[in-house]
C-alpha cells in the first residue's frame, strides 16, 4: 500500500499560513528585535524605520494571535506597552536568524544575479525576443 501524497493542497494550507506569518517581512524583523528582550512599541518602530504604524499594529497582533508575542499592559500614565517574545517565539529566533545570516552572507550574490537578470531582460525585450511569456 502507498502512503498518500503529503502535499495535497488540504495538508499544505496550515503551514502555508504559518510560514506566511513567519516570513513576512515586518514579522521577521521583529522576532529579531524581540530577541534582544521586551520592547515598546515605539522602540520597534522607530527601530525599523519604514513600516507604519497601522502595519506595525498589525503584524505585532498577527505575532501575539500565533503565539509568538506577548502584550503586556503596565498601569502607569499614560499606560506602557511591551512586547516581548514567548517561549515559541525565542524558539522561532534561532532559524530566522539563521536566515538573516544567509541573506546577509548572499545579498551580494542575488544582487548580481538581479542585475544579470534585468540587463538581459531588458535586452529581449527591446529586441521584442522576450522568452519569459508562456505561450
């Protein structure tokens, strides 16, 4: 008896959604900050510069929903706010810091391939030879 194809869409779906949450780029980014210890929410936006506000709420509730985050509320005035990873979360800083290693270490090496990648591109297509189209 074979065993059944473990790739079926319905097997896939949960983990497609927690690597989407995990792989996100403002989710990342966070779990590294998070790893240094609890942090106010205005210290990790002001730590990662670009994302807004809305954004930032968003993927800290995403986090804190998956159980990656805790919020913690202090009764001072006006009241304080830290996020801190959970156990799960310190456990999920170990490979995504290892993917901020790799990118790190590769980002030269994509970045040529890109570059490759786009003159030639760009060369086909004012040559009207462009092979990228499925026909």
């Amino acid at each position: 008896m074979k065993p059944k194809h473990i790739h079926t869409t319905s097997n896939c779906k949960p983990f497609t959604e927690l690597l989407a949450r995990i792989g996100d780029k403002w989710s990342v980014f966070v779990v590294m900050l998070l790893g240094e210890g609890p942090m106010r929410f205005t210290e990790i936006k002001r730590a990662t510069g670009s994302v807004s506000q809305k954004m930032l709420t968003l993927t800290l509730r995403g986090l804190e929903r998956d159980g990656f985050v805790t919020r913690s509320v202090f009764a001072t005035s006006p009241p304080r706010v830290e996020y801190a990873l959970t156990e799960l979360g310190q456990s999920l800083k170990i490979p995504v810091n290892a993917l901020g290693e790799w990118a790190f270490a590769n980002h030269p090496e994509v970045e040529d391939a890109r570059r490759k990648f786009d003159l030639a591109h760009a060369a086909s297509a004012t040559a009207g030879t462009d092979q990228t189209a499925d026909a």
